[in-house]
C-alpha cells in the first residue's frame, strides 16, 4: 500500500469512523481474519477483525484499534487497513467493536476494550502474540477509549465482566489520536459536545457532572499509567487541542513518558502532509515500544 494512500486512509478513518472507500487488499504477507467474537455481554457478540504476519518467528508485538465517532456511531473495518499495514510491519493488530451510546453509555466501551485486551492475552498462544507487548490506539472517542486503557490498568471497576478475569488488561503505551481528556472542560469548546456526553453519560454536566469526571482520562493518571503520544491539530472544532496539552502535561508530571506531536493549523481527520505525518508518527513510536 502506497504510503500517501495509507496516510489519506488514516485521515479518513480517524475522522469518521468508518471507511469511506472499500476495503484494501490483504497482502501476501498478512493472515487476515474477521468476525472473531471476542466478548458477549448483553448477548451482543462483540467481534473483532484481527492481521496477523503469515511468516517470522514471534512472538510478535499486539496494537489492539478502536475507532471513532463519538461513543455513538463508527465501525471496526474503518482500522482494517491500519491493522493490515501493521501487520506487514511485524505486529498482530486487531480492530474491534464495541457497544454504542445511548443504549449502552459509560463505562459500557470501557469494559468493552478491557475485555478486549484480556481475551488477546488469553489467546496470545494461538495468535502468536507476546502477551507482554500489546499497544493500543484510536482516533477521537477511540482515542479516549485507548488512553482510558492506558491510565485504568489496575482499577477494577472499569473491568467489567466480559470474560478472560484472570487477564491483566493493561497495555504497554498508547497512541491517542485527538481523543479528549477532560470532559468537564469539553461544552463549550466542541461542536458537538453538548449532543454527543449527554447520550453517553445519561445528562449534562450539571446533571451528571461526577460521571463526566469519572468518564475523564485526566483525572486518573498515577505513575502506573502507560506511555502515551497525543497527536493534535491546533484547529481541531470537535475536540480542542488543549486537552492533549493537559494530559501529556500531567503525564509528564506523575514521571510518565509522554509526548505530544502537534500538527499546526490540523483539525478533526488529518489530511495530507498532516495524516502522513500523524502515521508516520504512530508507527515509529509503536517501533520504539513494543519491538524489542
């Protein structure tokens, strides 16, 4: 895949969701399977799409993707040619599904990914995966869902009960792709704030305002959180840039590595020279945390 493709790809999918185009082909060197049921709670059979390098040794290191579109909306097969491309790169890469606002509101995703990451480890023989090195990513609400893995690990009401208990569902770094951090810092400052929170908390901030806090990746850092890159345009109208600032600053401060790749005059789904550098920037950070 031509990489200005894949970078147009990556713009698209974090933007909305979903792809906008059919499916890339899966390369020779990819075994690509797809509706593997990782979890049922509520009788949804949650699936997962899941590359995986045909050749090599492994074990090999995990990125488990969650898509956007506002804790409402978005698809799994919007990742599916990041997690192919991942694939050709070494990984085992799994995009998955997981219940949507308003039926299921928060912490329902949450569980969702956690069980997601503990039915990788549980499966890690047969996948070739080396339980020990599993990154995450997500664009926007997937980004919020990503980076709530990253600072959750050791809280045990955000597990859920969605099968694979005695997994550990911490991750080793994340990639946060314009996901937001505060929720209480969120209307006024997004477009679409004040219609997307109160359909995955159940109200408003002034009605639910403990949820908002509880529901925000800000206020759950300790030194225990993962490694984490924030990638943010600074003319992002849906999730402002300044909530990657707060995060990578109160990262920074409990001693975690963080970083944040600014993209100047950016906004909410990279394009061009912009998506080009937003992947360019996950991959290599994936490289450096998760290859040996």
């Amino acid at each position: 895949m031509r990489p200005r493709l894949l970078a147009s790809l990556f713009g698209l999918v974090l933007a909305c969701g979903s792809p906008l185009y059919a499916a890339p082909p899966v390369p020779d060197s990819v075994i690509w399977e797809e509706g593997i049921e990782y979890t049922n709670p509520d009788n949804q059979h949650l699936q997962l799409n899941l590359a995986r390098p045909k050749s090599g040794d492994g074990p090999f290191p995990a990125v488990i993707c969650i898509h956007g579109g506002g804790f409402r909306a978005g698809k799994r097969d919007g990742y599916d040619g990041l997690c192919l491309k991942l694939a050709e790169q070494g990984y085992v890469a799994a995009t998955i599904t997981y219940r949507l606002a308003p039926k299921y509101q928060f912490p329902a995703a949450v569980h969702d990914t956690k069980a997601a990451v503990r039915w990788l480890r549980a499966n890690a023989k047969t996948y070739n995966v080396d339980p020990s090195r599993i990154g995450v990513t997500g664009g926007s609400a997937g980004g919020h869902l990503a980076q709530f893995l990253g600072v959750t690990a050791h809280v045990p009401e955000f597990e859920g009960t969605g099968g694979n208990a005695n997994q550990s569902s911490a991750v080793t770094c994340v990639v946060n792709v314009y996901g937001p951090s505060d929720f209480t810092k969120s209307y006024g400052k997004s477009v679409d704030a004040h219609e997307v929170l109160p359909l995955w908390f159940g109200g408003n901030l002034e009605t639910k305002r403990a949820l908002h806090i509880q529901g925000s990746p800000l206020y759950w850092v300790t030194p225990d959180a993962a490694p984490t890159l924030c990638i943010h345009g600074t003319e992002d109208k849906y999730v402002a840039h300044e909530q990657a600032v707060w995060l990578v600053d109160k990262l920074k401060a409990a001693a975690v590595d963080a970083e944040l790749l600014t993209l100047e005059g950016a906004g909410h789904g990279f394009k061009g020279a912009d998506a080009e550098k937003a992947d360019k920037a996950l991959f290599e950070y994936f490289d450096k945390k998760l290859k040996k």
